[in-house]
C-alpha cells in the first residue's frame, strides 16, 4: 500500500506543477459541475467549415458519464456538420470531447432540449449526438446531419456561386433496448415496424399517422410508453 501511495503521488507530481504554472491558461480548463474535475479535455476549435443546429449560442449544463448533470452554465452550439458541441469559454471556444460528455442540455425559453451522446448497438457509425423528443421505455430520437446538395453555378451563363450549399437534414429513430430502428417515411413500413408494440394496432385503428412529421411520432410514442 504505501509504494502504490508514493506511485501515485509521482504519477501525479507532473500535474500539480502543471496547474501551478504562471503560464496556465484558466480559460482552457473548465468545471461544470458537482463531481467533476477541471479538465484539459477540451480542445481549441479550428478553422473549419461547420454547420449548426442554431445559430445562436444557447446556457446549455452537461451530463458525465455516470449521468450526473453540473450545475455551471456554458454557452453552447452543436456543429451538427462535425458532430462537435462548441463551448464559449471566457470567449474562447472549445470542443468538448465525446468520449466526456455523455449529454447536454439546451435551456430555451421554449422548453429545454436534451441531447444524448449514443452508439447503439447496431449503429453502424461513430457515436454521435441524438436529441431525445420522447423519453420512457420506448425512447424516440431525433438525428441531426448535413446534406451537400451541390452548388448553382451555371457555367454556359456564368452565374450562380461554386459554393457547395448545405442543408440541414435530420431523421427519426426509436431506441429500445440499446437497439436504434429508423423510423421510415413510408406509414406501412413505419406501421411494421411499431407492430411489435402491443398497443399500436388500437393507436393506429384510431389514428393516421405520419411517419414524417415529429410531433406524430412523439403523440405516438407517449401513448406507447403509457402503462
């Protein structure tokens, strides 16, 4: 026990004069809540093309992996284009690392937003961040991407701009059991695939559903997860 106490006390000797440093720069560590440590994790955000959910920078709290939510504030924008949530601290601005921040919590005066940092077990790319619009056993999720749809430039007439032009997309997921199933456009497709829930046949008898439309799904999904 005491030559691991003196292993750690080393292991951790670099650090303590890292923090005392004159040159420490404050604005490139936060702490953003109750059982968190301030953190080097953060990086400084590039010069690069980004594209976000919203323009404006909204007080967003954030959730660790062990689901406890901080307390602090931090003006927040999630570049859906790099899949990076941008943080303004002391008016630099960060990316905080996925591989931290399990979730974050928009606070809007229309209600707050929670978004979740997920890969599902059949999810076939990088974890990603999806918004949670409905929440309870049958969880449905919002994905938020980037579509290039090329530019408009007409070379006969030498008019338009060359400039690709982006668009933000986004699609429906329903998450159960660690398990993600996009919801399809499609309402025969999208009834198939809600079939394996015992109260869909009624809720469908009585209700036309569009499989495009979120608030739909989300009166859809509230009536599946009531007992």
């Amino acid at each position: 026990m005491f030559n691991f106490k003196i292993f750690l006390f080393f292991l951790c000797l670099p650090l303590i004069g890292l923090t005392q440093s004159n040159n420490f720069n404050s604005s490139l560590s936060w702490d953003y809540g109750r059982g968190y440590l301030k953190t080097f994790d953060l990086r400084e955000k590039g010069v690069v093309k980004e594209l976000f959910l919203q323009d404006s920078w909204l007080p967003a709290t954030y959730t660790n992996a062990d689901g406890i939510v901080g307390k602090q504030e931090y003006y927040t924008k999630f570049d859906i284009l790099n899949n990076e949530v941008n943080v303004n601290i002391n008016g630099k601005i960060m990316v905080a690392p996925i591989a931290v921040v399990k979730g974050f919590t928009t606070h809007e005066a229309e209600g707050d937003r929670v978004f979740i940092a997920l890969k599902p077990d059949n999810w076939k790319k990088a974890a990603t961040y999806f918004e949670v619009i409905a929440d309870g056993e049958i969880q449905l999720l919002a994905y938020y991407f980037v579509k290039d749809v090329g530019n408009s430039y007409n070379p006969a007439v030498d008019a338009g701009t060359k400039d690709s032009k982006l668009v933000k997309k986004e699609a429906y997921y329903i998450l159960v059991d660690n398990k993600i199933s996009k919801i399809p456009a499609k309402r025969k497709s999208g009834q198939q695939l809600f079939a394996e829930f015992g109260r869909s046949k009624s809720y469908f008898s009585k209700n036309k559903v569009k499989f495009k439309s979120k608030n739909n799904l989300i009166d859809l999904v509230n009536f599946l997860n009531k007992k």
